[in-house]
C-alpha cells in the first residue's frame, strides 16, 4: 500500500524557497507553515492564515497550485 504524502512534502521547491526567502527574519513563521502543511492531506484543511502565507510569496491565486500533483511516495 502507497503511503499519502502530507502537504509539506509535497510542496514544490520553488515555493518553499520563496517562503524562507520572504520569512528568512521571521524564522517562527517558517516553522508554523512548515508544522500546518505537515499536519495536512489537503490544501482545503489548511487554515486561511498559512494559505495566504504561501500564496503570497510565491504571486499564487490559487493555493492548490503550490503542490505537487503526486499524492503518493
């Protein structure tokens, strides 16, 4: 049986940079979206606070977008 990646790992590298990048003096706050996506299967449970976290760095209207669409390892 496949085992379900969390929302963290499937993250695309080029927005986990751009939200250390945009959070580099806020290291809590890295830490925070990390724990929510890590905690999560799918973008709809992530609360509104951490969506607009990741949306806004990475110029996304859509917060589905910042994922790999492989749901499995």
């Amino acid at each position: 049986m496949q085992k379900r990646l969390n929302l963290w790992q499937r993250l695309k590298p080029e927005h986990k940079e751009a939200i250390e990048e945009e959070n580099k003096d806020y290291p809590y706050k890295v830490e925070e979206i990390k724990e929510e996506l890590t905690s999560k299967d799918f973008f709809t449970e992530v609360r509104y606070g951490i969506a607009f976290h990741v949306m806004s760095p990475n110029k996304l209207d859509f917060l589905g977008d910042a994922f790999n669409t492989n749901k499995y390892e």
